[in-house]
C-alpha cells in the first residue's frame, strides 16, 4: 500500500512559493480561493440549474456533471479567470494560455466504499519544461474531509522523470488525499495520477473542474461549448482571446445552429 502524505500548502499570497511547491510536488494547494458568498451563489445557481435543466446534468455516461453552466449560470465564470490563478497557471505554462472545459459536479453518497480510481485524464507534454500540457482546477463547494468522498493526487516533481506506470507513481510519491472547506481548490497537471475517492457516506460533495489549455495544442474535450457572449461579446479583447480556441464540439454545433465564425482571435482547428 503506498504512503499517504502530508499537504504541502505555500503561502497563498506569494506566487513564487507557490511555483516553487507545483515544480516539487506537482499540485498547488489555494484555501479558500472562493468566499463563503461566492460558494452560495454557485451552489445557489447548481440548485437553480439541475431544476430547470435537468437534461443538461450528464457527460458522456456520467449523471449529476454538467459541462455547460457557462450557457446558463454565467456566475461560474468567475471560479475560471479567478485573478489569484490566471498569473500562477500563466506562469507555470510559460506563454499565453485559453480556457478549455469546465465540467461541475454533484455527487451523492454511496452505500460502500471504492478505492481511488487512479487515472490520468490526459498524456504529458515531454516538450514542455514542467510536461504541462492541461493544468487543472479543482474547486469544493462543500466542506470536504474523511468522512465525505474527496480528491486524491499522487504527487510528482513537475518536470522530473515521468513514471508510465501507475504503481511505480504511487510508490514514488504515495497518496494525498485532499480535504478542505468549502471555497478551497487545488491546481495540478491533469496527467498527473489523480482520482475520486469515494467514501460510504451520505453526503454530497460538489465540485468544480477548469482546464486551462496552450492555444496551439489540440483541444482537451468535447464536451464545453464555449459561449458567444465570452469569445464575441465580452468587451475585453483578451478576455474574447481566452475564449477563442473551440474545440470540434462548439465548430460542429454553430455549424448545424448557421452561426458564423468570426473570431477575431481565431486559433488553429487541431
Ligand atoms: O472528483 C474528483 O475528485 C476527481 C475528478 C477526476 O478524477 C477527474 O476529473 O478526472
């Protein structure tokens, strides 16, 4: 059985710490990245949304995960350009980075246990000098700890040796299980090994996943449309570029809805 390991949290205002620690241990810890206000009104807008919209709470074959609240709940823009983690993740990826997918996610409790399901979402990048190819985000909107299904991450050096294989990971870097209040996040590479941990329990734990992307790699997913009033409304020319890079699922749909690409910022269809 791997080790489990202590949370490495570097001070919250000092950014440089903050690489420091993602370089060492491949995970930024960031309590309280949203206010207790802030977590309201998004569990307030979930709450509002699975009413009105339950058909949209799916992904692929997974129930109760919406990957498209941009288009109904706009408040959720704010957990994406968070101004504490546009610099921090601009700096680990070392040039312009855009938005890729934001998937959110209530889970209830389970009648047993299961053990992490250990996985990468995505491949590294060995040409990158931290193999950074998708940074991820994941936020808690409800106090999460022992006794609620929680976030588990291996953790690696960023830009070291990468192990394929999944035991020799855990081995190397054992198993942290993150907990924290609600409003807290954690950054890390999704190839990384990471998965959920789910506890027999009865509460619910809900979740907040952004993927931030390079523009001129091939898109992450699927699964995100990126809204119009981002990409071609918003009046802030680089909040419009962040938005900009669509990936087949958004091309596909404006296509069949006759809506006309025109990006100003249009980026390369990988
Ligand atoms: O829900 C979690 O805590 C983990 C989510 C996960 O593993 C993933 O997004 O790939």
């Amino acid at each position: 059985m791997p080790k489990l390991v202590e949370p490495v949290i570097a001070d919250p205002d000092d950014i440089e710490a903050q690489i420091e620690c993602f370089k060492a241990h491949g995970y930024v810890i960031l309590p309280d990245l949203l206010s207790p206000d802030e977590v309201d009104t998004l569990n307030d807008a979930i709450d509002r949304d699975r009413e009105t919209n339950p058909f949209m709470w799916f992904s692929g074959t997974a129930p109760d995960y919406n990957c498209n609240l941009l288009l109904t709940e706009p408040a959720f823009e704010m957990t994406i350009r968070h101004e504490r983690l546009l610099p921090l993740i601009g700096n680990l990826m070392g040039g312009p980075i855009c938005f890729e997918e934001l998937a959110v996610r209530h889970r209830d409790g389970e009648d047993e246990a299961h053990d992490t399901g250990w996985h990468r979402d995505r491949g590294y990048w060995p040409d990158h000098p931290l193999n950074l190819d998708y940074p991820q985000v994941i936020y808690y909107l409800n106090d999460v700890n022992e006794t609620t299904h929680c976030f588990s991450i291996s953790p690696e050096p960023a830009g070291g040796e990468i192990l394929d294989d999944k035991d020799a990971h855990l081995e190397r870097g054992g198993i942290l299980h993150f907990y924290g209040s609600a409003g807290s996040a954690i950054l890390f590479n999704c190839a990384t090994l990471h998965g959920v941990t789910l506890r027999k329990t009865e509460k619910v734990r809900r979740t907040i996943q952004v993927y931030y992307g390079h523009p001129d790699r091939r898109s992450l997913s699927e699964v995100t449309l990126m809204p119009p009033s981002l990409w071609r409304e918003h009046p802030d020319p680089e909040v419009r570029r962040f938005y900009s890079k669509f990936n087949r699922y958004t091309r596909v749909m404006m296509d069949g809805l006759s809506m006309t690409d025109d990006r100003e910022h249009s980026l390369p269809n990988l």
